[in-house]
C-alpha cells in the first residue's frame, strides 16, 4: 500500500530502492477513479472519510522538523490512514468495475517515472515556437476581455474583477463564494 506513488516512487528510485510495481496499490491513484472521482484525492481528505483520526497534516515540512516525535507521529497518521483507507478505495473500484481504469493510471506512473529517470529532450526552438504561440494566444484574449469590460482590467487583479463583477455588471454575490474577509470572491 501506499500514497502518492507517482512522486515517491522517483525519490526512492533515485536512492536504490525501487519499489516492486506489481505490488503496490496507491490510495490517491485508486481514489481517483469510480464514484470518488470527483472528491478532493488528499490523504487528509482521504482520513476523514475512511478513519476518525483527527486532522494531522499542518503542512508539514520535513526539513523544518526538528524533534523525530513529531515528524514520527505525523508519519505515522499518513500510514495508518493510507492503510485503512487502502481497502475501502480498492472496494470502490470493485463495486464501480474500474479496476482497469486504475490499472492504466498505474501504467501512467509507471511511465511518468521512467520520463522523470531519464530526463527527455527539450528542443529549444519547438519551446520557444510554443511560448511565443501562447503569448499570442493571451494577448488576443486579454485584448478580447478588455474590450467586452469596456476599460483595460487586469484579469489577475481581485480588487479590479470585484468592481467588473459585483460593481458594473451587477451579478449577484452567491453566500458561498465570499472571502475570508467577507469580500466577494473572484474565484472559479
């Protein structure tokens, strides 16, 4: 069992520990597939369906640790709930017939891996083509949104897509799409 095999399998690659392919099964890669599919594909996420343990992922970051307690006893949660939540994704997949699914994906990993190993080629002309094509490509369709909000906004700004929304355009705000300061929210 494991989570997040896709990253994890490169680092332990990349130190002489291979895992075996045939003998893995990833939460995260599974919980992605059938009637989960569209559920958030974190392993706390994953913890607070499956298990009652309490939310253990503080954003973490390992190197900042400096006592092995607690590093262990976040380590540990993450195994846990990846052991649990394994059997309970895997029936998932049974119950939805999409074991084939997640086999391609693991297939994909499997691949990705070996293209992280190796490195590929980047042609340098191709990726210059293809950034110029896509400035073009943001050009004309931030050209295009200026000229439908009648004044020059800058899409990246919330304070000047609040005004065009809420302000000029009048669209009504939605009680679950406000700030965590109460402004409404420009997001998706």
């Amino acid at each position: 069992l494991h989570n997040g095999i896709p990253f994890d399998s490169v680092v332990l690659w990349r130190n002489g520990m291979p895992l075996p392919d045939d003998r893995v099964f990833d939460t995260m890669v599974g919980h992605q597939v059938g009637a989960t599919s569209e559920f958030p594909h974190r392993l706390d996420f994953l913890g607070s369906m499956y298990t009652d343990a309490p939310y253990w992922k503080e954003d973490v970051k390992h190197s900042n640790i400096k006592d092995d307690a607690t590093l262990d006893r976040y380590l540990s949660y993450d195994i846990a709930v990846t052991h649990i939540g394994a059997y309970y994704v895997e029936q998932n997949l049974i119950a939805t017939n999409q074991q084939h699914i997640y086999n391609i994906d693991a297939e994909l990993f499997r691949i990705g891996r070996s293209m992280s190993m190796l490195g590929i080629h980047n042609d340098p002309s191709i990726r210059l083509k293809f950034a110029a094509e896509y400035q073009e490509k943001s050009d004309r369709l931030r050209k295009e949104f200026n000229e439908a909000a009648g004044r020059d906004i800058n899409p990246g700004s919330p304070d000047q897509l609040r005004k065009l929304l809420y302000e000029d355009l009048g669209l009504p705000v939605m009680d679950d799409h406000v700030t965590e300061s109460d402004e409404p929210s420009t997001n998706e």
